[in-house]
C-alpha cells in the first residue's frame, strides 16, 4: 500500500476513466515482461488504443488491472486450442 490514488484520464479517447493507485503502475518495460512481449509491442497497442496507459512526468505507465484486461482478452480473441 501507500501509494497515491489518481483518476487517469489518458483513456478518456476511448470514453472512460479509471482509478489506480500508484503501486499498480508497471513501467512499459515490466508491462511488456508480464505480457510476454516486447517494449516496442506495447508502444504499439498504447498508440492503436489496444491497451490503456496513463502518463506520470513524461513516463508512461500501465495499470496492472490493465494488462489483466488485455490478457484475458487476447486468450478469448485466440480462442479454445485445437
């Protein structure tokens, strides 16, 4: 605990607004490591609006519940295994 709450608006393009605190921040290098990609990946998905970040002195940072979001996305995108 003992981090700060904010309201992040970097997602108000995509029409919403979310909550964090700021120990569910991970830097875009630790985000792309917990989505088993690459930085460059996660700059794309940040720019094609696949993904939301929010930014804190001119660093990006991804809320874990996010990259929760986004997981659970790709799994049901890629469907059952045959």
């Amino acid at each position: 605990m003992g981090g700060k709450c904010y309201t992040c608006c970097m997602a108000m393009e995509q029409g919403a607004t979310i909550k964090v605190m700021t120990d569910d921040l991970l830097p875009v290098g630790k985000a792309a490591k917990a989505l088993g990609t690459s930085r460059w990946s996660v700059y794309r998905w940040i720019e094609a609006q696949k993904i939301i970040a929010v930014k804190f002195g001119g660093v990006l940072f991804i809320p874990k519940s996010e990259i929760e979001r986004f997981k659970n996305n790709q799994a049901t995108e890629s469907g059952p295994a045959a």
